[in-house]
C-alpha cells in the first residue's frame, strides 16, 4: 500500500527536515515539532521527533541547554554545533543531486511509454 511507501520516504528525510528546522538558531524540542507539524505533508508526532533529536545529539549533530520554565519542567534547546552545520551543508548539496537523479529517472520512464 502507498501509505506505508510514504510513512518510509517522511522517516527517510525527517533527519534532514530537522536539521533545516534548526539552521536559524536553537529551538526546544516541542516548538521543533510544532514547528514541523505546520507542514502538513511531513505528518510528524512528538514520538516521531525526540527519538531524532536525541541520536542527533547523541552523534554530535546537536548540542542542547536546558532552561527553567514557568510553566513547568525545564525547556531543552536544541541547536545545530559545527558539525551539525557540515552534515547539513552535506545534506543541502546532496539533495539536488538526488531530484536530479529522480527526475531524470521519472523522465525516461515517460519517453519510454511515450515512444
């Protein structure tokens, strides 16, 4: 079924839309995954993020701070460290290369039914 394709394709790249989340600065985690929800199409759930950005940390693509909050438990940011910021770059140029490479693909697939 087509639902489980896309459920794999949005896992695929939620790491990738993580990163880009945080290229403007630090955001705590459920601001990041609110932030992420507003995009209709990625459909992602706070069981879907943390995990993310606790391997991302954990591997030294993220650094957190945690801050007290009014409100109730302390806050942790998340921001991107330098290499972070590489991985992203990484990212970012890859990216291209591979809708290239889809389209390209898409394109023959359509001369070939065409001819």
């Amino acid at each position: 079924m087509i639902d489980g394709w896309i459920t794999q394709l949005r896992k695929g790249v939620l790491e990738y839309c993580v990163l880009l989340a945080l290229r403007r600065g630090e955001s705590y985690g459920y601001e990041l995954v609110q932030a992420l929800q507003r995009i209709e199409d990625l459909a992602v759930s706070e069981s879907t993020v943390y995990p993310i950005l606790a391997r991302l940390r954990q591997e030294g693509f993220l650094k957190s701070r945690d801050v007290p909050s009014a409100a109730g438990p302390p806050r942790r940011y998340f921001s991107l460290t330098p290499r972070g910021k590489v991985r992203l770059a990484e990212m970012n140029a890859y990216w291209p290369m591979l809708t290239n490479a889809l389209e390209q693909l898409k394109s023959d697939k359509e001369k070939e039914s065409g001819s």
